[in-house]
C-alpha cells in the first residue's frame, strides 16, 4: 500500500511540474477538458486535493460541506496548488488510512480505492494541462500503467458514468498512454 501513496504523490508532482510551466499569461488557454481553461483545471486539482484529507480522515460529504468551492487559487495558484498536494499527500501516507472507509458522492470505499481514484484524475489530467501549455505531453509510464491496470477493467461503467468523454477508439497496437487517454475520450 505505501506503493500506491507513491505512485499518488509522484502523479501530483507530475502534475505539479506542469503547474509550475505555466506562464502568466496561458491561465486562460483552453485544454482538452471544453468545459475547462488552464486556471479551471488546475483549480480543479487543488480542490481534489483539499478534500483527501478531511475524506481520508473518515469525514463525510456534509461535514466537509462546501468550504472548497470556489476559486481555490488566488492570486498565486502554485502556491495553492503545492499546499493543496502537500496536505493531501501526507494525509494518504497516514498509517492505516488506505484501509479506511472513505465516505464518496456514490458510496463508501476503501481509502485505497479512493487514493487509486486520484491518482488516475491527476495522471490523466496532466496530459491535459501539457496540451492546454504547449508543453511535453508523455505521461509518466508508471502511472500510465498503473491508470491503465486500474482502469481498464471498469472501463463500461468510466464510460456509462458521464463524468468523461466518449471513449475514443484506437488501434490495438496504440501504446498504453493513447489507449489510456482514448478511454477517457482523449485524442492523442
């Protein structure tokens, strides 16, 4: 299990360098998320981050309420970003905590499910933030493999759940990180 807390930190870190190449003026450039610009997905990051915490904790929806809407940013948005990923980093290397039930929209889950969960948003989010900065958009292969293997089996209920793109078809002979991101309804 301290695997996976590593392979969650390393994909916010993946993301985070990616956070930390953006340029005062690319906050407002589109990415591959239509309903998103750069400043929405990265604010979008730092509130997935702010609630593991409180989630990894054993809290519940309602006692989270809502105290992470809005803009989570401000005026320095990779400060908040790598306070954000610090909090949530530590909170799922806590003992006992990928063990734990975590009190989701949909129902309760392990705390390891959850983390896994993360891990998967910020990997493939990456790739979204390098597209929307004009930056080196290859994944790291790890975590491609790991989104890839978790993913993967759930693939009909990721797709009937509307939270994503229609899936994408491929060759079979595509590489793991375009068959990763055509099953979440990205084009490579």
């Amino acid at each position: 299990m301290t695997e996976l807390a590593d392979l969650f930190g390393r994909a916010q870190r993946q993301f985070g360098a990616l956070v930390h190449q953006v340029g005062d003026g690319a906050w407002g450039n589109g990415t591959p998320c239509t309903d998103w610009d750069v400043r929405a997905l990265v604010n979008h990051l730092v509130y997935e981050a702010r609630w593991a915490p409180p989630l990894l904790a054993g809290a519940t929806l309602e006692e989270v309420g809502d105290q992470f809407e809005g803009d989570l940013l401000g005026s320095d948005p990779k400060t908040a970003y790598d306070e954000a990923t610090a909090a949530s980093t530590q909170a799922a290397r806590a003992p006992g905590v990928l063990e734990r039930t975590v009190h989701l929209s949909y129902g309760d889950v392990p705390g390891g499910d959850y983390v896994g969960q993360m891990t998967i948003d910020f990997t493939v989010h990456a790739w979204d933030l390098a597209r929307g900065i004009g930056a080196d958009d290859t994944l790291d292969a790890n975590l491609v493999k790991f989104a890839w293997e978790t993913a993967e089996p759930q693939k009909e209920m990721l797709a009937a759940s509307g939270m994503f793109a229609a899936p994408i078809d491929v060759p079979a002979e595509a590489d793991q990180q375009t068959r990763l991101l055509a099953m979440f309804g990205r084009k490579r």
